[in-house]
C-alpha cells in the first residue's frame, strides 16, 4: 500500500501563498495525480480573478478569509459529497 493510498484526505483546504508552491500550482500538480481530489482554497486575497484561477487550476471551490465561519464548513461538505 503506497503512502499516498493511506492519507488521501476527502478535501484538501489549500492556501494560495505558501513559501515554495504557491496553491495554484499545488493544485495543479495534487490534481494531476489524482483527478478526483477535491481543493477548497481558502486564502486571505479577495480578488475575484484569482478566484477564476483558482477555479481554471481545478479547484472545487474558493473562499476568501473574511467569509463568515460557518462558510467554510458548508463549502467542505458541498465540495466532499
């Protein structure tokens, strides 16, 4: 059994400010893997055409921090049904 067999997660919760990868790519690559993986970003940047980047890059939903609380658990649910 690979390792990547026992950790695969329903959602992965990505940011897209990271030191090495920014989440874009991240994605790209997680997805490229395993087409079926489910990414939520969720990031501190408002700006909508990052928003449509992150969603071109494969990513099942994006959500800005300044949402209210209960956003982000309605968007893992959502996206991991």
């Amino acid at each position: 059994m690979s390792f990547r067999a026992i950790l695969r997660p329903d959602v992965v919760v990505m940011e897209l400010v990271m030191p090495e990868l920014d989440g874009i790519r991240a994605t790209q690559r997680i997805l490229a893997a395993d087409p079926a993986q489910r990414i939520v970003i969720l990031t501190a940047a408002t700006d909508t055409e990052i928003g449509r980047t992150a969603l071109g890059a494969g990513a099942a939903a994006f959500l800005s921090k300044d949402v209210e609380v209960e956003a982000l658990p309605r968007a893992l649910v959502a996206v991991g049904a």
